[in-house]
C-alpha cells in the first residue's frame, strides 16, 4: 500500500453509493492507462476517489496480459487524489488532473519507486514528492528506533539523534516550501500547502510580565485554516479537507453545544467560497450530530436546521428530505437539554387527573414505557430500585403507560410493586400526540427533569439515571458554597 497521505494509511471501504455525492463529471472525456508490473491478466482493477472521509468507486477495469489497464470514458471526473485499486487492495493514491489524458507505469512490488508518468505535470510532481520523502523516511527511521532505546540512558546520544531527525525534517520541509515558492499554482502545491501544521509564534507578555499562557491555543487555533482554501472543491476529493474539519471541532473546540454551533458557523461561513464544499460542511455536520451518541448534541443539530435548511441555503435538499429535516427538528426542539418539559395531562389507575406541573419534587423521572414491551420488563424494575434508593432526596416518577391495555398494566404495576404514579391516556389520538410531542419511537424512554420541570437529561437508563441525580445534588452542594 502506498499512500502519499501517511495518516490515511487505514483498510479502506470502497463505496459504491454514499450519503452525498461529488458533483457529475464534466466534459471532454478521460483516457488513463496504468501498466503495473505484476499484475495478472484479468485482474479487475478500481479507479475510486477520496471524498471526506470515505471512499467511492468511480470506475473499474481488467488487466491485459501486460499489466496494463485502461480506465476511459466520455466525460471528465472531477479533480482531487484517487486510488487505485487492484485485487490485492495495495493500493497507489494518484492526481487526477484537468487533462485526464496520462500513463502510469510501476511495478506492483513497489508502486512509488518505480513509477514512471506521461502526460501529467501534477502527477510527476506527485511521485517526485513521494520518492524524496521515501528516501528520508529510510534515513529517518533507524533513528527515531535508536532514540526510543537511548532516550533513558543516554542523553547525550539522545541530543545526537535529536539533531539529525531535525535535519531532515528540515530538508522536507525545506522541499514542500521551495516547490510551493516556484510551482504556485499546481494543486500538489496547495496540497503541501494544506498538509502544513501552523507555526505559532512566541507568546507575548501580559501586563504583569508574564508570558500569556493560553496564546498558544488561541492562535493555532484562530489560523488553524489559513492553509485550506475552501474556495477550492478539489480539496474535499483529498483526505486532508475532512481530516482538518474533524480534528478543529473534536480537538480545538469544547464539546458542549453552544461552543460546537459557533464553530459549526464559523465552517459555514468559510465553506460560502464554493458550493461543493458549502455543500459538504453543511452535510456533514447535520448527519454527525443528529446521528450523535453523546446527550445533547442534538441541539447543535436543530441549530443547523434553524440556520441553514430552514433559511433555503440547503439547495442540494428537494422538498420532500427538507419537510422531514425542519419536522425532526421542530419535535427535537422543546426536549432539548435545558428546555421546560412539555405539559403532560394524564389519568391514573383509579381514573384521577394527574398533571406533570402538578407534581411537587425535587426531581421528577418521566418514565415512558409498555407494560408488554420485552426491555420494559427488565428495565421498569430497576428504575424502581433506583426510585427506592432516592426517594429521600425528593424523586418522584412519572410513569407514562404508552399504549392502551388497562388490566395488563395494572396488574404489572401490582405484580412489580410500582409505588410511583403511574398514568396512561386511554384516548388512541392524544397518547399518539403525547407520543409524537415527547419524541417516543421505542420504549423505554426516561427524561430526567429539576424542580422547575427543567430537562436534565433524557434517553438515560437505569444506571445512569443516579448518577445523574447525585452529580445535580452535588452541584447543588456547590451552588451553595459559593454563596457563603
């Protein structure tokens, strides 16, 4: 496997369809021959691209007798990295360029060092990279083995092995600089380009005379972009453009909503240069956070749908996905963490009104569950169990029956000693409507809520839910002493 991106060097996953698609090849055609050495006859062979963080196939073709495979078409792909991909998944990143009219020849037992380019400038200055850093990465790697071994015994060996990887680290960074300088505007130019990590200067002194701590951060982090250029969709045909995304949310910023959705803007507004990538950004960032495991990321997704579906900017969306983008947002948007719950008006075993807003407690558990429903009936018990250890602290459960077999339920809750207030709708529409407004699509459900009927948390379950209990008591014990 060779890989001009060393951080990508993963398995790959070749996709034939995906959730966005790279905009529809254009015109003029594309004509590319690989002759790789050792091939076999009749061995398919794919052509995929890059795009974000996947990969997807874009063509495919058999070797002939000598090694060579053919991958011709009438219209042109778009530009970025591609791969290709023989049986064995060794693999070779290639540029595909504006032409698209080129030859590759190589040898399967090493595909950089005996690659030889026609037709294609960019793809030349491609492998000339790659055979360079191949060299260095030979010269390099004894070292880094010897510095791991010394580096505890021997410091003045370690200061010697120290002193050579700077040098060639030098020498490659010396190489991307010097291409960039004197070939501007090849795209294995803004590769490099791309690919460098911010230099961040000495931190100036506060006031007191101090060094600023924290400049450090802040200014890697306020250029951490200034080496993309968003304007430029070929990018997102490279590992690098979904690499540097991820890395500045996940890394560089705080992983609580508000924080996430100021940076989620900050994307959006760079992404304006070019459709694609506006395009891409906006996706990305929709499904990753609607489809989020962590509590309370969907806040960040209804942000996104508020700002950027809702507003008509989505113009890669037909009406029908729009419709159900803004609806999953509107029902998510009052169970957001931090949101009254919504009102719940009830009856309960003996057939008395019971109101959520009615209910005096510190806590209040709001317990969604079917007294037929497999996971309920393990589930139910414990959430008791727990109700048992903290109805001392002021907990009191609202448990919500979802559907409608009155007997069957109440003799679960007489079986299960159920001693909370338990509550059904008998009427199909508004259970249905209660159902729809609380977001319950399986059971159980739990939500967690304060004394003022607050949203503290939600979908936890048994476990959880005292930990969530004793973690607000213990903030509360805070608050307190603050106070003081």
């Amino acid at each position: 496997m060779n890989s001009f991106f060393v951080k990508s060097l993963v398995i790959i996953i070749l996709l034939i369809t995906g959730p966005i698609i790279a905009k529809n090849p254009i015109g003029d055609g594309y004509n590319i021959k690989i002759t790789a050495k050792g091939l076999k006859e009749g061995a398919r062979c794919l052509l995929a691209n890059y795009y974000g963080d996947k990969q997807y196939i874009k063509d495919s073709a058999f070797a002939n007798a000598k090694g060579e495979v053919i991958f011709k078409g009438s219209e042109k792909f778009p530009e970025g990295i591609y791969l290709f991909v023989p049986p064995n998944k060794k693999y070779f990143d290639l540029v595909m360029d504006a032409g698209q009219n080129f030859s590759l020849d190589t040898d399967t037992s090493d595909y950089v060092k005996n690659m030889k380019v026609k037709g294609s400038t960019e793809n030349k200055f491609f492998y000339d990279y790659q055979s360079f850093i191949a060299e260095k990465q030979k010269l390099i790697e004894p070292l880094r083995n010897l510095y791991k071994i010394t580096t505890k015994t021997n410091k003045d060996s370690t200061k010697l092995l120290i002193d050579k990887m700077t040098v060639i680290d030098k020498e490659v960074k010396d190489y991307k600089q010097n291409f960039i300088k004197d070939n501007p505007t090849t795209f294995v130019a803004k590769l490099f380009k791309a690919m460098d990590e911010i230099e961040v200067p000495e931190a100036p002194l506060l006031p007191s005379g101090k060094k600023d701590t924290t400049f450090a951060f802040r200014y890697y982090k306020a250029h951490f972009f200034d080496n993309i250029d968003f304007s430029d969709d070929r990018l997102l045909r490279t590992p690098i453009f979904h690499t540097k995304i991820k890395q500045y949310l996940d890394k560089l910023t705080a992983q609580i909503p508000d924080s996430i959705n100021v940076a989620a803007d900050y994307l959006a507004t760079k992404a304006k240069a070019n459709q694609e990538v506006f395009k891409y950004v906006i996706y990305w960032l929709t499904y990753t956070y609607e489809s989020s495991n962590i509590m309370g990321m969907d806040a960040v997704f209804v942000h996104l749908v508020d700002n950027y579906y809702a507003t008509k900017q989505a113009f890669w969306v037909d009406s029908a996905q729009l419709y159900k983008i803004t609806n999953r947002a509107f029902i998510l948007k009052p169970l957001l963490l931090g949101k009254k719950a919504p009102a719940i008006n009830m009856v309960d075993t003996s057939g008395k009104n019971v109101s959520l807003y009615s209910i005096k407690a510190n806590y209040t558990v709001l317990l969604f569950w079917d007294h037929g429903c497999g996971h309920c009936k393990k589930e139910v018990p414990k959430v008791a169990e727990i109700y048992k250890k903290m109805k001392e602290k002021g907990v009191e459960v609202l448990a919500i029956e979802t559907e409608d077999k009155p007997e069957d339920w109440k003799k679960f809750i007489r079986e299960n000693k159920l001693n909370w207030i338990n509550v059904h709708e008998p009427d199909n529409y508004r259970r249905a409507v209660t159902k729809k407004i609380y977001d319950i699509y399986s059971t159980p459900v739990v939500y967690l809520l304060d004394e003022n009927k607050i949203i503290k948390a939600k979908r936890i379950d048994s476990e959880q839910l005292g930990d969530f209990i004793n973690e607000l008591e213990k903030e509360k014990e805070r608050e307190k002493a603050k106070k003081k």
